[in-house]
C-alpha cells in the first residue's frame, strides 16, 4: 500500500472513531446516570404500585382520605433533571424529600398533602419545577376483633377494608357468634351497631362498613353460649388431634366451645367401619369419660375405633356378608337333603 493510500485510510477512520468513543462515552455516562439515579427508582415505583396494590370497590376520594405512617407516596420533580421519588410517610408522620427536606403530611388529606408537597418543593429548592404527586400504596394498620370470630386477636388491614374482610382476616364467625348485634368502637369513641345479616340480605353497606384506623370490632355470642364459651376460651394453641376410623384423621386447631362430635365432623365423619358410640377421648395423657357432646380442649387426642362388625369381616360390605351367609346355608340345605 502507497503512502497516498495509508493517509487516505487513516482520514477516513479518524472520524469514525472518534464518533465510536464520543458514543460509547455517552452512551456509558447516560447508562450510568440512569442506572444511579433515574432506572431503580423509576423500576422500584412501578414494581411497589403493583406489590402493593390492593384490590378497591372504586378510585379512592382524595378529599377525604386521610394519610398517616406507611402510605407510600410517588413524586416527581420535573426541572432541568426528572426526578422520580418513592416515598413513604415515616411513624412520626413526615415525608423526607431528598435534596428538599422534611414536611408533615400525617391527617391531612391527600389533596392537602398534595398541596403541601408542591408548595414545599417550589419554595426550598425547585423554583421553576413542576412536581406531580400521586398515592401509590396504601398503608396497613391493625385492629382488634373481639369476641365469636375463630381467631380473636389483632388482624391487619386498610382503609378501604370492610367489617366481612375484617372478620375473615379473623378466621371468620364462630359457629355461636351473634352476626346481628355486631358493635364497631370508633376511634373517637363513637360506636355503631351493624348487622352482617342485613347486609346480605339487602345489600346495606351501612351494615358493613369500611374499618378505620384504632377502631376495635366486638362480636356477641348467641344468648346462652357466651358463659360456655368464655370457659373453654384460651390462649392455648394446642391442636385436636383426631385419629382412628374418620375420613380425614389428622391434626385440627382448637376453636373454644367446639364439642368432640364438631371435630369428629371437621375431620370427615366417622367411616362405615368406625364405631362412633365408642369414641374415646385422651386428655393430658390419660383416658377421660368424655362423651360426643363434651367440649374438647387444646390437647386432646380423639380415637374413633373400629366396629365389631368390621373386626370380624374386615373390609366385606353387608351385601357381600348376607350373600355369604345366604350361600352357606343354601350349601347346608343342599347337604341334609
């Protein structure tokens, strides 16, 4: 190759490369910034809102939501850079707005709080920014359910969950609940009195109304099981264990004021080669007289045993035991002729 030639080729490459390094360059800086700053940020709002979404009857009312500790808000500055924040409200109330600050949003409503926030970014740091601020994750809060439910205690849930939700978060009515006498205590002490069967019936939403923080939640016993159940109630979480000739032998969670004969029933029932007037009951270890109609404590080992009938013919149905006996004395018959 000529020197021509060689001056030629390294003309051509020059800007060629130099455009390669200029675009690589860029393309690695731009890469970086939107892996630091724009990219996780961006992909963790869009991966939160869809964690985090909770199933709604309709778009909430931003004038009478209230925010409080663990809503999650979404904001998004728009100036000479665009930044995107994921944000949530911390147990003392407050939003921390990197490169802003600190500002109370807790019980005001989202449309105050979104007022708040753009005013407070255009007054501190953003003059000229325009700043979008939307709910993007409801928080969660616990409330005390009380009385005929399977699992009493504390349960978690959102503003848009309603009395039912709460009670199966609860593990649903007991068998001896009182669904008509139901009572919510309001946080600022108001109590209402609601009635699940006059939901179903008729579709009232007054009677089963959407929870709120520091509520609790009382449910009756029917009159006449409240003492029973009261007795049996404990915070023993030993199972029922049921073994023997039942459909489904195995473990079962103790709920208080439920009789052998329940457990027996949640377990199957009693197979046709079970003997269900001989079932016997151990409790702490040792043989208890306790009958089908006994309430059964944490603990307790129910044994149904095998019948007699079953014992002596194994798994042979009546039918099979009838022809057998039939054939046996046709044959005898047949013999003494």
């Amino acid at each position: 190759m000529n020197r021509s030639k060689k001056y030629l080729l390294i003309m051509l490459m020059f800007p060629l490369g130099t455009f390669w390094a200029q675009t690589s360059g860029r393309s690695r800086i731009f890469g970086e910034m939107e892996t630091k700053y724009q990219g996780p940020i961006i992909e963790d709002l869009t991966v939160r809102s869809v964690d985090q979404y909770t199933p709604i009857e309709g778009p909430i009312d931003p004038d009478s939501y209230i925010l409080g500790p663990g809503d999650i808000l979404g904001v998004n500055i728009i100036t000479v850079e665009n930044l995107t924040f994921l944000l949530p409200v911390n147990p003392t109330g407050e939003l921390l707005i990197p490169t802003v600050g600190i500002v109370k949003v807790a019980e005001l409503t989202l449309t105050e709080v979104i007022v708040v926030i753009k005013e407070f970014i255009i007054q501190n740091a953003y003059r000229n920014a325009v700043v979008d601020v939307t709910l993007v994750g409801m928080r969660k809060f616990r409330i005390l359910v009380m009385g005929g439910v399977q699992e009493p205690g504390f349960v978690t849930a959102t503003l848009v969950d309603r009395l039912t939700d709460v009670i199966s978060e609860a593990g649903g009515l007991h068998k001896y609940a009182d669904e008509e006498r139901i009572r919510i205590v309001r946080w600022n002490g108001n109590i209402e009195s609601v009635s699940i069967k006059q939901f179903l019936l008729g579709a009232d939403l007054d009677h089963n109304p959407t929870v709120q923080e520091g509520d609790r939640i009382e449910v009756p016993f029917l009159s006449g099981y409240q003492p029973r159940v009261e007795e049996f109630t404990t915070y023993n979480e030993s199972a029922i264990f049921v073994i023997g000739f039942v459909r489904f032998p195995g473990a079962l969670r103790y709920f208080p004021g439920y009789s052998v004969r329940d457990y027996i029933g949640m377990a199957g029932g009693v197979l046709e080669t079970g003997d269900s007037k001989k079932v016997l009951v151990s409790r702490l270890g040792l043989g208890s007289d306790i009958g089908l109609a006994d309430y059964a404590r944490p603990g307790d080992t129910i044994y149904v045993p095998e019948n007699i009938r079953s014992r002596i013919l194994g798994n042979a149905s009546i039918i099979q035991t009838l022809s057998a006996i039939a054939g046996l004395y046709l044959s005898y018959l047949a013999a003494t002729r």
